[in-house]
C-alpha cells in the first residue's frame, strides 16, 4: 500500500508529481474499543462505504487523515480520501462526524518530512525511509490512545490510501489534472474540459442560457435561472446590443423586486415570471379581457414531442429525475455527479442539507421540452440551475469529460444558492461572481476561453471587476465566464483557498444591507479600486509572454464584411467555392438581429449576396455547430450551386440546400437524428456526411439525399464530428474526443470499420479539411500554448507543418483554390471578433516528423474520481404530484387605461418539481371591479389541458338603439360578471400553430349600473321589437380556435412577422341555458424596415349569433385610440389599426432615472360595433351631416363620410420607465371627411398590440 499526508494548507509533495487518478478502495485502520486497550483492526473500504464492522456502540468519529507515498499524486490524496469518508459517514451513518482544524496525524507526518531534510525531488531511499516512519506513525498505539483521549473516545479512522494512473492511446496526463494556466505562476488550468462549446446561436435568447436580466415567463415575476451559456456569438452583439426575444413574454410588464437573471451558459434577456411557456398560452386561452388589453400577445409553442414516464433515484446526494430510455446512463451519469459533489463540497468546505434535484435528459432536442425553462430553451442553452429550489437541469449528450464538467458548474451554482440565499437579495449578484465560481470550480481552461481571456489582457480589454455588470458590453458572451474564473484564480493566488471563502461569506453578510467597498474591505482588506487594480496587473502579467505573438494583420487578407459598410459584423463558420472565387459564411446580421448565410468575395471580403434575407417560417433557425468556431457548419456542393446546413424544423434538425443564384430552397432533408450538423456534400451529389447523436453518442453517419435514410460509419462509444470527405470520395476525415482531446481520424467509406488515427498527444487537433489534390489535411492544434493554429499534415510521410503562431486563435481551415498558390481560409480571434482571414500557403513557421498508426479501439474514455454503482432498491416512480411548490414570490402588475383607470394584478402559482404540474390563482383588478381565478394545468404532454375556475367582472360603456348620438360615444357604464369553470385544451401542431379548446357551464351576468339607463335601455328594445342585448342566465360554451404567432420581439413589442387566432364557439339550448354562435377573426402583420422601425397593421373582426349573442367591447388604449375606453359594444363588429411606429432614443438619462426605449407613433384606426336590431350604418356616399365638430347641429357634408363608424388618426409617444411601457397619445376624431378642432390627449400604460 501507499500513503499520503492530510494536511491543513499546501502539500509538501514533490514539484513534478505524476498525474495518477485516485483509487476508489482504500485500506482503513479503524480504531476500536477503551483506549485502555486500543484495537486496531484493518478493513477494506470502498466508495461509497458500506458497513464492515460493528460501530454500534460508537457515536461520533474522527477521520484523523491518512498517508501516501512521495511523488504519488499532485492531488492531495490524503486530504482527498479525508473529505470523501467524512461525505460518505454524514450521509450513511447516524455518527457524529468530527472536523477537527488540525488534522491529528499531520504533525507526525511532517515530522517524518522533516527527517528526509529539504523537500525536492526524493530518491527511492529517501522514499523507503518515509514509508518505514509512517508505518510507525501508524501502528504507535500510544501514540493513537492519547489521540482518542483528546477527541473523547471517538471511532478513529486512518490509513494509507494509494493510486494509479490510467493508460490510453496516446497515453495523455489524465482529464483534469491542473496545469498552470500557460505563461502564469499560481494559475491553475484545467485544459482538458471544455464545457461551454454549445453554441449560442446569433437567434434571440430565450433566458439561458446564464442570462442577462431578469426572467419573464409571462407578465409577472419568478427567481431567475442559472442557465449555462455556450460559445457564440452574443444577441447584443446583433441589433445594436438588443435581443429579439421568441415570444411576448419577454415584454411583459415589469414587476417589482425583480431579480437579475445570472447565465453560464445563459443569456440575456428573457424575463421570467410565474407563468411557462405553454402555461402562459393556456391561461391566456382563457384570459379575461382586462389581462388582453395590458398584454395583448398569443406567444408561440414550446412543443413536448415526447411523454416521459419519470423515475427516480435516490443517490447519497441527489435525487435524480430520469425516464426508462435514460436508464443505461444512469451509473455513468451519477458517478459525474458524486465526484463533482465531493470536489465542490471539499472546495467550499460546505454541505449541502438536501437532496439536489437532478433532472436529466438524454438529448438536447428533449432537453428543450423541458417546463421548468421560462420560455422556448435555445440551442446555445447547455444546463441550467435555479435558485429556489436549487434544481439542476442537464441534457447528457456532450462528451463525457465535458459532461462532468457541466455537472460540475452547474452544481457550484446549487452551492452559491444555498451559500448566498437569492430570497434574501436586493441587490443583485454579479454575473462574474457566479459564472466565475462556477468556472472556477469546474477547474478548466478550454482553448476557446483563454483565448479570449488572453486577448482582453494582452488588447487591454480588462474592465474593472468590482464594477463589471452583466456582459460589461462584450461582443463575446464567454468573456464574462472567463474573466470570472480568472478573478478567482487570482483570489487563490494572491489569498489561498480560504480567501475564496471569505470572499463569499463576506458577501453573503453585506448583500442585503453593506455596500461593495464593504465586502472588499472585510474580505481582503483593500478598497475595490486596489483590488481590480491588482488584479488586471496580476492578469496582464501572466499573458505579458504572449505580447509579441502574430495578430490577424500578420496572417494576410481579411475577407469579413465590412461593419461600416454593411450590416454584417463577425464571421462565424465559411466554406469556400470549388472555383474559389467567393466563399459562403455565417455571420451576424445587426439589421435583422440574426445569423445569416451569405456569400463573400474572396478579393476584397465584400458581401455579394444574403442567401437566408429576412425571416422565414421555413425552418426555425440556422444550426451552428457545437464547437461554435471550431468546428464546421455550413458547406458548398462540389459544383458550387448550392451550400448546405442544418437547421431547426420541429423537434429535430434537417439538412437544406439553398441555391447561390436566386437564393430558393432547393432541397429538405429531415434527419431523425439529435443534434445533426456539420454537413459536407460528397462529389457523387447523392450522398453527405455529417455529424449526429444516437442514443447521446455522437457518431458520423452518411446520408442519402433522395430517400433520407443514414448509415452509422463509426458507430463506437466515443464523441465523433465534423467529417470531411476526400476530393475523390474515398476517405472521411473527422475529429473524435478521446480521453479529454481530440484527434484526428480517418477511414474508408467503403470500409468504415477500419479507422486510422492521425494525430497524437495531450493537445487537442480539429476540423481537419482536405486539400485540392487529397494529399494534405489541413486542421487545428492547440500543442503550442493551448492556442489554436493552423497545421496541414501530409499524408504521405507524416509531415505536420505549421503556418500560425496567433496571439488569439485560429480555427477551422480550409483552402481557398484559385489560379495562383494555394491560400488558406480560417476563423481568427481578435480583440473580440471573430473575423475570416486568409494566407498564402509558403514555407511554413516550423516543421514536425509524426508516425501515422493504425488506431487502437480498446482505448479508455474519460473516468471520474467517484464510481457509483446503482442500487435497485433506490428507484422509483414520481409521484403524480411530487414536491409542489411556491413558484418564487408572488408579482404585482400594475397599468393604466386611457380611460384613467388602474389595472393591479398578481399570482400565487405552484408547480411540481419538473414544471409539468401547476396550480395558479390569480387576483386582478381593474376600477372597483375584481376578477379571481384558480386554474390547473398539465404541461407534461404534446395535448396539454387544464381546468380552470373563475369570477371575472368586467365593465364598458354602452349606447344601444341610438339613445346617445355624440360621435365621442359617451355610453352608460355596464357591467359584465362572468363565473363558472372550464376544461381547457391545446394542441401544438409545431412552434408557431395551435389548436385551442375549451368547454364548461358559465353563468353570465350583464347589466347597466344605473337602473334608470336599464330601463330606458330595455324601453327601447321594446320599442324597436328586438331583445333586449344584456343577458342573464348559464351557458354551456363550446370554443375551437386556431392560434398562429411567428412574431419577433424586441424589448419595445413587436418588430416583425405575423400573428392571427380564429375562433368559432358554440353554446347548444339545453333546456333554459342561453344558446349562441360566435365567430371571431383577430390578426395583425408587422413589417420591419431600418434597424427597428415597425408598420403595424391589425383587423379585429366578430359576429355573434343566437337567442343570447355575446357582446364585445373595444374602444381606447392601443385598440381604437381617441376614445373612451371600452366605448365600442356590440354583437358584430371590427376595427382596424394601422401604426407606423419609429425609434427615437435608445435610452436618456434623466433626473428621475434611466428612460428608454424612446419611439414615436403616427397611427390611425377605424371600427364599429352593432348590436342586434340597431338601424345602424357604418358609412354612406349620400350627403349628409357631420357631427364631428358640432354634436348638436352638426353640418353637411358630402362624399363618403361615416354614419354609425367611428375613426382617428394622430401621433404618440412610447417609453418605458422601470421597465413599464407608458403611452403619451394626441388624437384627433374623424368621419374620414371632417376632423374634430382639438386634439384629444390620453395617457396610457400597457404593450401595444
């Protein structure tokens, strides 16, 4: 056996220790008995620990340390296998587990030290020496009866704990091990996970991914999420720093003690509030018309194309949420999750007093049904946590270093949480601080983060970090993680371990009442100044070697569009022409606020054409691949007609080919397949390549574009992507991840199963592409400083040439052929930006001899440092309604009418703990009049219903049968009571179309508040001989209606797309109930023009029908500007608006806080409601008289003018204030021939429509 010391601060171990993973089996020396007579007896323990001897008569004990050899490990195996025992005995024994600060056997070890003389590289005698002191150390029965003495007569456990290394094919330190961050001294780089790779696509972000602001799932309020944010581009880093949200909820109005949304691999900006997703959908079904008039949105679809039939398993920390298809993975899956508990548990030197919920899912594409995200989950969204009830949300499929890793972060922030208790926040918590943790905890420098890193300390990019909100204005969203984990790397440096937890009690203390400079202060004795002073010199010091490395200017011609030109800015993933006379690129459009598919010329990098221009429902979005700049995503055909990629459609992506000559969709190839991307076409034109996940494996598989069916060409257990066919179509070039790097591989199409490894070593090598000839690849590496640069490897003899030696980085080549030499195109990063670059291939910056070899296929995959094995006895089912809970603290809405009337509203919701089960009672009110309602909704299924009790009272103003004639229709004020219960039903047909349902028994009350206006009402009903339009009595009502919402949404409302809902009801006469058909259309178009001008236009049209029609009331607010509000009743009826609607300011400061958006609207609109029997008439040619200007006498007119009509017309202006939209309108009234002398004035607060 071997031993290690348990020490309290710094190991004296040896300054080149071997990497060697820990064993999971140790041989323990439990102490037992009176220390009279002390009995040593020697046990086998295992992890998780199981009983081996009878400790019944024992209550507490003591972990005094344990031993190992010199040079055995550079982790702390000693202090490791400590923290691991103490974990273990809390959670399966009823012991008293005993934390002493000074480990007892940590003096006697030193001791032993000390005898060897100064610490250094020891010899085997040395080593010999040490293990017979140590052996003695441990069998002193003296020396452990005085040890029992002073901690009372526990059960002492000690020990000496060995390792061993782990082999794998090209034998790499093993996954994780730190490494001093390259060019530092005491910063420590874990280069072997990269955990934030998914991409954040150039799309609006939904909330995750770690986002920026607070959360809105609907109008109101609930605690932000933690989401984990990928590598991509930032949605602020499209439309001039605004996102473009999915849905309406994210212009919602605001709530008070909002809280800021925090994302990893999160983003900025949906805001959440108590209501998800089709959860909003549903109660807005059934919506009274009061909420409709403050937030007159559908929303689009979160679709659950799967039913999972949920399990769960109890392990020593976490209740894991999964379904049967998962159940292969669970020991795996849980093992990451143990070791990322005992390493973040130890770092902290915290426990966790509950079981963490853990919800996993296989795939990202069911990962994305999930209900506990407040809105539709992006791509770009790897896992997220929330501060609640501190729930971890993950998909499986990355690769199974990252994996752990994810893990990892993710459950430093359920650590954060519960050390920084978000109930008890009013100011908000920096993203740095808790992407920075997270960072830091997950111990890894990815290549693609310290490149940006680098490039902000060596460009001088490094802001103040005390001070540093949000994103801090980044271009790349990653730079906030990066900078965070650099911070804290730094704290270690400068302040150990225990400064780091200073630092977080310290802000747990002073987060509610204390300011910042008090937690500098307190917890490092300087003033924020000094301590972002030190830290950006501490941070430039580390990167000062790399001042003098290449910038983009010393690589050749830059060929990315033009940003003072055009509206394109970075360049995220290109493919060249088989000519080479352009190349097609992604990049991000500022006007459109997306990535788009355009072709560059390669003389000049001008933009030639935008082949995805403007929106389309055609596919939901472009797919970038999950290695964002590192990988490949887009591809050209081999005559060059046509470039190829993913895209979102439905539930999973399809591969499509967009024409370079009219810009036409030419081909759609659904694939069955998660997470599909990195197409490439082979010569034939019949057949790709691409990269894809089965079973949360990513495998190459081969695809035939006439009949779409696939073929698995590697089919093996480790992560396989970006394939790239040879010129002649014989060979398949891709990168596969073994042992925490990637590689390059190759293999024959014709026979797949005979794989050949390329490239060797502890770095990593990507998105290999072929040369002109087939004779070269050209690829990636990251062996010099873990900074990527372009490589070509001849496969011929084995030569690898390297052409770069960038300060940032360079990703993905691939040759641009044409006339004269061989250039050579690639992603480069640069103060930010990723930009496209090319060089001329001359003689390369050095040269290195590789052998090629015949891949070996039993190599070892990534292992964790705890292995689980699953206890049948611990799973279970769910339980119908598991774990209800408050769904954060109730909101409170708030708006006005511009009638001068106040609308209050807020929630209580609760939910079970997947989000699938909810229960919500909402209070509103609007004037005196109070509207309650209590509804239960299942969000677990494709088909989701609920049922839903209400008692709404709702009020307008009414002018039946021509008893008041003034054209400003001053009606008499009524009311309508509604109460009763609803089944509701939806079905999504995709992301932008629904069916709705809902039936029920509601009892109707109307009527006018002053009996004197009843009676000459129904006087005049009488005289006309027509029944009176108020109804009282039950109604059985049947309603179908189809929703459609392709909008996109920008902070303001509406920028572009479309939205319409069709409904038809039906209420039978059974017996004395009232019977009725209505009919009512509602539909609205917003066209885009400049960056965020908007036309609005929008016909409402209804018609009911029966012994006892509906009415409908409109009139004010966005609806019919001018008017009183809720003036226009009917049983038919419509208005139309048309609204120009332009930007003005961004945001002004002002005396009374930050105001902005700032827009403009010149508007008009036109409507008219009838009630059944009204001799009405909407318009006439004959003459007539006006009555705009002269309600009494009125004056002729001739022409088309209004009768029984109603129209206006003005200008407005919008700006939000505390996040509330408030409306300043001037109108005038017209009869579309006469307009009224003044302007009529109304204030309102609410979203337009």
């Amino acid at each position: 056996m071997t031993s290690a010391i348990a020490r309290r601060s710094q190991p004296s171990l040896p300054p080149r220790p071997r990497r060697l993973r820990p064993l999971h089996s140790v041989a323990l020396a439990a102490l037992l008995g009176g220390w009279g007579c002390a009995t040593v007896v020697e046990v086998p323990v295992e992890t998780p620990v199981q009983s081996k001897i009878d400790v019944s008569r024992f209550r507490r004990v003591l972990v005094a340390g344990f031993v190992t050899d010199l040079g055995e490990s550079d982790v702390e195996l000693g202090s490791e296998t400590s923290r691991l025992l103490q974990n273990q005995l809390r959670s399966n024994s009823k012991l008293q587990v005993l934390e002493p600060d000074h480990p007892p056997l940590q003096d006697a070890l030193e001791q032993a030290l000390e005898k060897l003389g100064e610490g250094g590289k020891y010899n085997m005698q040395e080593k010999e020496q040490y293990k017979l002191e140590t052996d003695r150390v441990l069998q002193d029965a003296e020396y452990l009866r005085k040890v029992g003495e002073e901690f009372q007569s526990p059960l002492i456990v000690t020990g000496r704990v060995g390792a061993r290394g782990a082999r794998s094919g090209h034998q790499p330190a093993a996954a994780g091990a730190r490494q001093p961050l390259p060019g530092a001294q005491g910063v420590l780089a874990f280069r072997r996970v990269l955990l934030h790779r998914r991409t954040h696509r150039p799309e609006p972000a939904q909330g995750e991914v770690h986002g920026r602001g607070p959360l809105r799932r609907g109008a109101e309020d609930l605690a932000a999420l933690v989401v984990f944010r990928a590598h991509g581009p930032a949605h602020p880093e499209l439309p001039g720093c605004h996102l473009a949200p999915e849905g309406p909820r994210h212009a919602g109005p605001p709530q008070i003690d909002r809280r800021k949304n925090q994302m990893t691999d999160r983003r900025a900006g949906p805001v959440r509030g108590f209501l998800v997703g089709s959860l909003v959908v549903l109660l807005l079904a059934a919506a009274p018309p009061a909420r409709a008039q403050f937030v007159p949105y559908y929303g689009k679809n979160k679709v659950a194309y799967d039913s999972f039939a949920w399990r769960v398993y109890k392990s020593p920390h976490f209740e894991v949420y999964y379904y049967p298809e998962f159940e292969q993975h669970l020991g795996r899956v849980v093992s990451y999750a143990e070791s990322s508990y005992q390493k973040v548990s130890g770092d902290l030197k915290h426990e966790l007093h509950f079981a963490i919920p853990l919800i996993l899912y296989k795939t990202h594409s069911e990962f994305e049904q999930t209900n506990l995200f407040p809105d539709i989950v992006p791509e770009g969204v790897l896992a997220f946590s929330e501060p609640v009830r501190g729930r971890m949300v993950v998909p499986i499929d990355e690769p199974p270093d990252r994996l752990q890793g994810l893990l990892t972060h993710e459950l430093t922030h359920v650590f954060a949480f519960d050390l920084i208790p978000r109930s008890l926040v009013q100011r908000s918590i920096p993203l740095w601080l808790d992407e920075g943790l997270s960072e830091y905890e997950r111990g890894m420098w990815d290549s693609l983060d310290l490149m940006s890193i680098r490039d902000a300390a060596v460009t001088e990019q490094v802001p103040k970090i005390s001070r540093f909100e949000e994103y801090g204005g980044y271009s790349n969203p990653r730079v906030v993680y990066n900078l965070g984990h650099a911070a804290f790397e730094f704290i270690e440096a400068r302040f150990g371990k225990e400064g780091i937890r200073q630092f977080l009690y310290t802000f747990r203390k002073n987060i509610v009442g204390g300011g910042m400079e008090d937690i500098y202060m307190q917890a490092f004795r300087m003033k924020p100044d000094e301590f972002d002073e030190q830290f950006e010199k501490w941070l430039k010091e580390r990167f000062k070697p790399f001042r003098d490395k290449q910038r983009p200017t010393d690589y050749g011609k830059d060929l990315s569009p033009n940003q003072e030109k055009t509206s394109f800015t970075q360049v995220f993933a290109f493919t060249p022409s088989p000519s080479g006379e352009v190349v097609a690129a992604i990049s991000g459009n500022r006007s459109e606020g997306e990535a788009d598919l355009i072709l560059l010329s390669t003389k000049d990098g001008s933009v030639i054409k935008n082949l995805t221009k403007g929106y389309t429902n055609r596919y939901e979005d472009i797919s970038i691949n999950d290695e964002f700049v590192a990988g490949r995503s887009i591809d050209f055909d081999p005559k060059g007609d046509t470039v190829a990629f993913f895209a979102r459609k439905g539930k999973r992506r399809s591969l499509y080919q967009v024409s370079v000559l009219n810009v036409d969709i030419i081909r759609r190839v659904p694939v069955a397949l998660d997470q599909a991307q990195a197409p490439c076409l082979l010569p034939d034109g019949k057949h790709a390549v691409f990269a894809a996940l089965k079973e949360a494996v990513g495998d190459i598989w081969l695809l035939d574009l006439e009949t779409g069916a696939v073929k698995n060409l590697t089919a093996d257990s480790f992560a396989d992507r970006d394939p790239q066919v040879s010129p002649d179509g014989k060979l398949i070039a891709y990168t596969r991840r073994i042992s925490g790097h990637d590689k390059i591989y190759v293999l024959p199409l014709d026979h797949p199963e005979h794989k050949t490894q390329l490239t060797f070593g502890s770095y990593d090598d990507n998105a290999p592409h072929f040369s002109e000839d087939g004779n070269t690849l050209y690829y990636s590496s990251t062996e010099d400083d873990d900074i990527y640069n372009v490589r070509s490897l001849d496969l011929r003899t084995g030569a690898v040439r390297q052409y770069t030696d960038a300060l940032g980085g360079n990703t993905a080549p691939a040759p641009i052929h044409g006339a004269s030499a061989t250039r050579l195109g690639f992603i480069s990063y640069f103060k930010g930006e990723y930009r496209l670059q090319s060089i001329e291939l001359t003689e390369p910056m050095k040269e290195v001899d590789q052998e090629v070899q015949v891949a070996s296929e039993d190599l070892v995959d990534f292992q964790p440092d705890v292995t689980h094995q699953v206890v049948t006895e611990n799973k279970r089912k769910k339980h119908l309604f598991e774990k209800l809970f408050l769904e954060g603290r109730p909101p409170l809405n708030v708006g006005v009418t511009s009638g001068g009337d106040f609308f209050g509203g807020s929630q209580i919701a609760l939910s079970d703990v997947l989000g699938d089960k909810n229960f919500t009672v909402t209070a509103l009110s609007l004037r005196e009049f109070r509207s309650y309602e209590g509804t239960y909704l299942d969000l677990g299924h494709r088909l989701q219903y609920g049922i839903s009790a209400f008692d709404n009272t709702q009020f307008f103003y009414a002018s039946p049968y021509a008893l008041q004639t003034s054209f400003f229709r001053e009606g008499a004020f009524a009311t309508q009571r509604v109460t009763g219960g609803l089944l509701i039903a939806q079905y999504p047909l995709d992301k932008f179309r629904r069916l709705e349902l809902n039936t029920g028994i509601v009892r109707v009350r109307e009527q006018f508040e002053n009996a004197f206006a009843q009676q000459d009402a129904q006087a005049a009903a009488a005289a006309q001989g027509t029944q009176f339009f108020l109804n009282n009595g039950t109604i059985a009502p049947v309603s179908l209606s189809l929703v459609a919402e392709t909008t996109r949404f920008r902070e303001f409302g509406p920028l572009t797309g479309h939205t319409y809902r069709l409904g038809f009801t039906f209420a039978p006469g059974v017996s004395s109930w009232l019977s009725r058909r209505t009919l009512d259309l509602d539909a609205r178009k917003y066209i885009r023009f400049g960056g965020s001008g908007v036309l609005a236009g929008r016909i409402r049209g209804f018609k009911s029908m029966g012994q006892a029609p509906d009415i409908f009331y409109f009139g004010g607010n966005m609806e019919l500007r001018g008017y009183p509000y809720l003036s226009f009743v009917g049983n038919e009826g419509f208005f139309a608006n048309l609204e120009l609607r332009i930007p003005i300011i961004d945001l002004m400061k002002t005396p009374i806080g930050i105001l902005g958006p700032v827009r403009g609207t010149l508007y008009g609109g036109i409507g008219q409601a009838k009630i059944r029997g009204d001799n009405s008439r909407f318009g006439t040619s004959a003459p007539g008289v006006s009555y705009v200007k002269d309600p009494v006498f009125g004056e002729p007119v001739s022409g088309f003018h209004l009768v029984d009509g109603r129209a206006s017309y003005g200008i407005g202006l919008q700006f939000f204030f505390l996040g509330y939209p408030l409306h300043f309108d001037w109108s005038k009234l017209t009869d579309l021939k006469v307009s009224s002398q003044g302007t009529r004035f109304d204030f309102w607060i609410g979203f337009d429509f």
